[in-house]
C-alpha cells in the first residue's frame, strides 16, 4: 500500500481526525500494511497482544469462545475501525478471535512503539478516550438491555444497534451492510436461533424489516424504535 494510502485512511480514523500531517507522519512512520484472506485469523483468543489494527478494507468478525467451544458473536467491525478498543492500554493477551469475513487489508501498529508517541501528543489520548467512552456506553446499553428487556425486546433493540453499526441510510431505510444469520443475531445476546427467527419473521410481517435482491436487511429504525413501547 502507498503510503498516501495509509494517511488517507489513518487520517478518516476518529482518534487521528484534526492531526496535522506532521503530527500524523510519526504514526505512519510505525505502521505497517498486510493483506489477510478470507476466513484468515488476524489473532486469536489469549495470543499476546501487542499491536492493534485499523481496517482499510474488508471486514473482521469478532467473537469469543467459552471452555466448551461455543460461539458468542461480539461484533463485525467494517472499513475504518480500530480493534482491539483496548488495545491500547491492555497488557497481557488478546480478549477475542478475529477472524476475517471478507479479504481485508489493515494497517498495524505496535503498541510499544504508539505509546512512546502518546506521551509526546496528549491531545491523542483525550480522542482515544473519547472513542472508548463510546465502546464503554455501547456495552452499557448492551447489559441495560439484558437486564431491562425481554428477548423480544432484545432483539429489537440488537436490530436498531445493528443500524447504526453495520448500516447506512438508503432512503427512508437503514440496509445492514453485513448479512448476519439468524444464528449470529442469536450469539451476540445470548437467545437461540428459533426465537430470533420468530422475531424476524414478526417485524417482516409487519413491514419494518424487509430485504433487497441481495438478501440484506432494510429496517425502519424509527418503526421499531416505536414497537419497544407497544
């Protein structure tokens, strides 16, 4: 990748965004570009963590497994994400697979090397911050929403999440950029695919989930923002 690329990229991430291109030429200076296949492990759960990534291209499934082997969908984090969140200020290992869905390119920073240029540009760890108090009110809302709701509830609440994570407005419509079954809609709150599907095919009948050519989902947010109060 030029390396015009890797500033173009960097400079979209939003704890770079405002940095001048002097202050961003030492972050560029450490990074490192690599292409990773489909179904390809960027790491997995426990390696020693070390580095974090920024997405240039494709996308990356995050999930963990419990002693048993089973699969609990976490996120998919698309172009322009950083992953690990924590990275940063985490010791020890990484917390989660990631595992990519689709080819991906991703620009790699060593952490040891990106800390030497926090302490010379404090104004990055206030945007850092700001970027992980939004991670801390997502998995606020998350646990809010198993402690408050009802499955019901839940995955409509998963739905409206969903839009504003893996979608864009097309339209009066959200589409979810990522095809999701109804088995990893159940992994990411702990319900079973059955109960998922019911839910599904209840908001298809009525008409604020629907689906294009391509089998994506379009949803009414506001329409199933309205069905929690019903």
């Amino acid at each position: 990748m030029k390396q015009e690329d890797i500033i173009k990229r960097l400079s979209d991430v939003p704890i770079f965004k405002e940095l001048s291109a002097a202050e961003l030429d030492p972050i560029v200076k450490i990074a490192q570009t690599r292409f990773y296949k489909h179904k390809m492990y960027v790491f997995m759960q426990d390696d020693h963590l070390d580095r974090v990534f920024f997405i240039h291209s494709g996308k990356i499934k995050i999930y963990k497994t419990d002693q048993s082997g089973k699969e609990q969908l976490i996120s998919v984090l698309e172009q322009g994400e950083m992953f690990p969140h924590a990275g940063f200020f985490r010791k020890g290992n990484f917390p989660a697979h990631a595992e990519v869905m689709d080819d991906a390119i991703l620009i790699v920073i060593p952490i040891d090397k990106f800390e030497d240029i926090l302490i010379s540009y404090p104004e990055l760890c206030i945007k850092l911050f700001k970027v992980l108090g939004e991670k801390i009110v997502d998995l606020q809302g998350r646990l809010e929403a198993q402690v408050l709701h009802n499955t019901y509830e839940q995955i409509i609440l998963l739905l409206i999440r969903l839009c504003k994570s893996n979608g864009e407005e097309v339209g009066e419509r959200y589409k979810l950029t990522t095809q999701f079954t109804n088995r990893e809609l159940a992994n990411m709150i702990g319900t079973s695919r059955e109960t998922v599907s019911r839910t599904i095919n209840h908001v298809k009948k009525k008409e604020y989930v629907t689906q294009d050519q391509e089998g994506f989902y379009l949803i009414d947010r506001e329409a199933l923002q309205q069905e929690l109060f019903y």
